[in-house]
C-alpha cells in the first residue's frame, strides 16, 4: 500500500513518516498487515535533511491537479495534518479557509475519484471548543470555537462524516491536545508557548511565557499523537461507526506546574530561563479552550494519554538527546 | 434598508417577501424601526404572478459577481433561504456542495466586503441531526447529521457563527422544522409527503403517505416560520451571544394524527384520499430525524410553535382560501 502525509514537511508530519517507516506496514481495511510500498510527504516547504525512503513533493494544499498526482490508486492511507495554525488563521482570514477548509475538501475529492476508499486521518484540535462547555468536557459537548481554525477544523470534521458515510473515503478526525514537547522554533500557534517553555530552557535559551502560572492547558506528546494517528488509521471502519470524531485522551497541566516539573528534572537554573510576561490575547485565547477531557470514547477504543508532565519532558529529552 | 431575499421564487421567500412589505419596515441594528427602501429576491426561477413592489434578479446563489451586485451598501437584512433540498442534496451531491455550501459563503462573502455589518438570517434544518440524539433534543444536543443537506447546513452554521465573530455580518441561524403546509405542488425534500397528505385530499387530490401512521415529524406552519425568520432578524446581536444558532420551536405530529385532524376538519371523504404506500428509503430518512424537542433557548428568546396541527390545517385553509 502506499500512504500520504501532507504536512510531511512539518515536525509531526515527519516524525508520523519515520515511524511508518519504521513500522514498515499498516493494517488495511480487511484487517490485513500490508507492507507500506510508498511513502509520500506533500509539504509547501521541507527541511534540509531528507530521507531516502520517503517521497517528497513540494506543493500546495489547494492545487486539486496535484492532489490528484498524488493520491493514487495504491494510495490506502491519507494522514492529513497540513494546516494554517490558529493564529496564522486568525490573522489572514482567507488563506486559513483556503487552505484549512477548502484544502481539506480538494484532499478529500482526490480520495473520492479513487476507486479503492483510502482511509483518511484527520488531525482536528481542541480549538474546536471555545464557547459554553463544561468544566469536563467530555464526548457530548457540542463544539462552539472561538477562533476561525477551529471553525474550519470542525467543518472539516463535517464533511469527513459526510464523505464517509457515503463511501467517498474512510474518515478519522482526532481532536488533538496541544502537542507539548514540539522540537525547533516557535511557531504562530498561540499554544506556542506550552513547548517553548520547556524546549528553550532545555537549550539554555530563555523563555517568554506568556500566561499566568496558574494557566492549564491540555497536552499529548509527540510520541503519543503519533501513535495515536497511526492506531486511528488502522481501527476497523466498524469502531468507528458513524460519528468519524474524538476526543484525544491528554494531560491537564499549568504552566507552572510544567516549569516546576522541568525543575525537577533540569534544575532550577534551567527552569529559571523562564520569563513570565503576560500576553493578553494570548492569555485570552488559551483561557478559551477546555483544559479537563473526559475522553471515555478514545480511552474505549484504546487510545491513550502520556502518563503526565515529568515522562513528557523526559521523552523530549530522550527523543533530542540532550544531556543535561 | 434594503432587504435580500434568496431562494425569493420558492414559496416561503415569496411568503417572506409579502409580509416584509406588508410591514413595511423592520427594527435595525440601532434598535430603531425603520423603513424597507427595496425587497430584492435572488432565485433561478420565478413563478409568473409578480409584486411590483418586488425587486427579483434572476441569477445562481454560485454566481460570485452577481451577489457583489445584489449586496448593496444600503442592504442591513439578508434572509438566505436558497438551498439543494434533503432529496436533491442526496442525489447530487455535488450540486449540494455548491449551492449549500460554497453559494451559502459567497454571499457570506459579498456580506463581509460591505462597510456596514449585514444581519444575515440563515434557514438551517432539523436534518442538522441524525446520529446519536436522545429522544427529546435540547439545545446541548451535539448535530450528527446522517445526509449532505444537513451536513452542508452545520458547516454553514460553523461559518456563520465565525463570521459573525468577526464582525463579518450579524448572522442568525434557525433549525426550522419540516414546513407544513406547504402550498403548491411536491418537492424533491423527503419529507414533502408531510404537506402532500393535507394540501392534496383539501385539492380533492389523492395522496400517497410513504411513512407509516406512526411516524412522527417535527413540523412548524409557514406563517410562523415567516414570523420566526423576521423575529430572527430583528433581535438585538446581545441576544443571540456567540452561538448565532437555535432549534426552532415546533410541534410533533404522526401521520396518522395529521390525517385524522383533517378527517375532523375537511371530513373523512377527504382525509381518505391518503394512500399509505411506504417507501422504505424515505420511511428511513424521517426516521433519522428528531421528532420531539426542548427548544428552550428559542422560547426565551420569544420564538413561538403553531397551537397544533388542527390549528395549523385550518391556517392553510384560510390562507388558500379553500371552501370545504
């Protein structure tokens, strides 16, 4: 089988791809181990270091041409994580719809021309809430975003159940936790801040931290959203039934438990690299977004959770190989 | 003001369009009654009878330019009751995409590019549930939608609460029951048998009932639809908050109940030109609807249900002017 990743440019995009790599194969719709013959990363940008068994193309989202070059007919798998993050969306309006919403759908019609049903796995986020849930959201809430990204993931959620439903594709959408380690720079996404305040100081760089100490804020590792997008991919249709959207499990975790935690693991001169200086957008549109997760749905269904702060940390600093 | 009426050569953009003008005004975003200066319906097709009063552009909902053009400065109400109904949706489904969808976000977008905020209200449906609802639906109720109509509607929905967010246009979405009575002749919606079984028999026509005595629907007369439309409008942007979408009010009736009202109203001559002829596909799609609501939010906010179906049978009698 062959298997797409778009966004394979991306740190989550690529490290999904190395552990297919590694795994070598994936369970197919019939139940069947397959061995994976192809690899494709489609990205706007890749870094340097590449690897030799994957395929990469350069291109965009929302050329519908390309797509259909590169959803083959062998193509068994989609993991679709390319998107305009949530500030990048809140700030140019436009290009968050065309390519979180209109990208989306000319993915999803290039796996509606193909013969076979690709299963196709979606990464939503927990930015679809924002507006009027409970202290524990759990798998009942109804989404009501506060911010154009989480608009368009839940519409794409939408269609995704459409589009499965009537056979156009075999649709996962996962609702992902903000992803706490993530390795590199800084990005426009206003969650920024969670993995900053970790990776700089580990680095022996200084962190800006941008909400109160008490600010929680609901997290995955890298390692687990990975595991997470390849355990959704290989679910039987069945499993999922016909509501193709979860809750990820996570971790709830404040800001200052997190830097006690880096503390407790790299010192208090690393974790004093931290600077606390308050942003109100970005507090406010943290303090939009639920930090409690009741995700009995996923838990069911054998997805899990880190087992709290301190292992994700530890991961990260076993993943970078960092000496402390 | 300037009101836009789409879908204004269907029978309730007609119905919407008369008794605007026969208001004559509606309350703007000031909170002040003022004066309607012109009443422009969009749709592809007209019936022949015109109001001279009336402004109707002939055009499509997909048509970019044209909604650039009909979209003036001085229009502060868009009514966007054009779609591809439930049968039509399912039928060609991309045909759905492009009017509910795409055509529900040019006009959105034509809104947007005008320097003052458009009150955008928008007819969405009960088809929004289908999957998972309990058997009475609150406004908690998450919408799983089992057709492409409805999933088209909740994505419309998405974007309009984000629209407005944004200050786009002051968007206001209802869930409206199944319209009955309708008048004229049957349509492609899969619940047309609903206003088939009483508008017929009263014509001396006969009917084919396609759902079972028991099946019940969830329905709402014209003229309250009518109503709730201009109420929706006309409510201060406070009121609606952030979620800029409700459940109608309504009121539940079986087929058999219906057809035993009109056998008390018009007598049982008449009430027995219903054939019960099931149709299993559409007995299936009526099935996958809600057919009793707690329309809480919609009744504080002073949206009202018909007293019943008698009294919605004999509403129709008098606004057809029917003799028995």
């Amino acid at each position: 089988m062959q298997v797409l990743v778009t966004g394979g440019g991306g740190f989550l995009g690529g490290r999904l791809a190395r552990e297919l790599l590694r795994r070598g194969c994936l369970t197919d719709a019939a139940g069947k181990t397959v061995e994976i013959s192809r690899i494709t990363l489609l990205d706007i940008n890749f870094p340097e270091r590449k690897e030799q068994a994957l395929t990469y193309v350069q291109g965009d989202l929302t050329d519908a041409r390309l797509l259909e070059e590169i959803v083959g007919e062998e193509t068994a798998a989609v993991f679709h994580l390319a998107s305009v993050v949530s500030g990048g969306a809140e700030a140019d309006f436009e290009l968050g719809m065309r390519v979180n919403l209109d990208g989306t759908r000319a993915l999803m019609d290039a796996c509606r021309k193909r013969a076979r049903t690709p299963r196709f796995v979606f990464s939503s986020s927990v930015a679809a809430f924002g507006h009027g849930f409970p202290p524990v959201v759990d798998d009942r809430v109804v989404a009501l975003p506060l911010n154009s990204y989480g608009a368009q993931k839940v519409c794409c959620e939408y269609l995704i159940n459409d589009y499965s439903r009537r056979g156009f594709l075999d649709g996962r959408a996962l609702r992902l936790p903000t992803i706490v380690v993530r390795p590199g720079k800084p990005n426009l996404a206003k969650s920024s801040y969670a993995s900053g305040i970790i990776r700089e100081p580990l680095n022996g760089v200084a962190a800006r931290c941008p909400v109160s100490r008490d600010t929680g804020i609901w997290i995955l590792s890298p390692g687990k959203v990975v595991d997470a997008l390849i355990h959704a991919c290989e679910l039987p249709a069945a499993a999922w039934g016909v509501n193709r959207v979860l809750n990820l499990p996570g971790t709830t975790v404040t800001a200052g438990e997190a830097v006690d935690a880096l503390a407790r693991i790299a010192g208090p001169a690393v974790a004093g690299l931290v600077e606390w200086q308050p942003d109100a957008d970005i507090q406010a549109f943290i303090d939009s977004l639920p930090v409690r997760f009741r995700t009995e749905r996923a838990e069911s269904l054998g997805f899990v959770a880190d087992a709290g702060i301190e292992s994700i940390i530890r991961d990260y600093i076993a993943d970078q190989a960092i000496r402390l």
